[in-house]
C-alpha cells in the first residue's frame, strides 16, 4: 500500500506511556484528531443559508401573524 501525503498512521496517534504505565498525554507521534480537512472559511465569504423573508410563507399566516 502507498503512502499518500496526509494519511493518517493510527500507530503514530498513539499515546505514549511513563515508566511506571501512566500515559504521556501530548507527545504524540501525530495529533489524533482528525487532519487533513479544509480550511475554515472567512466569515465574509460563507454562504447566507439562513436568511428568511415574509414572501417565504402563506399569505394567510403573514396576515395571522400580524399584531
């Protein structure tokens, strides 16, 4: 099997132990967490996905729902 660049190694994730068994939390090999992700976008540049407006519902609940 090839290696590819960014491919995870579980042996290389896992958590050393001391003399005495305890585990060494923090001198992983790799981060155990996932990697490889893509990056965050700027807020400026995500899309509005949430955005409603009054024309998104029944004219008779726009009139209901008028104080």
């Amino acid at each position: 099997m090839s290696e590819r660049e960014g491919q995870h190694k579980p042996e290389n994730a896992e958590t050393p132990r001391g003399p005495m068994g305890d585990t060494l939390p923090g001198r992983e090999k790799e981060d155990p967490r996932t990697g490889g992700g893509q990056r965050q976008e700027e807020v400026e540049n995500r899309p509005n996905v949430g955005t409603v407006t009054p024309e998104d519902y029944p004219e008779k609940d726009r009139r209901d729902s008028r104080p």
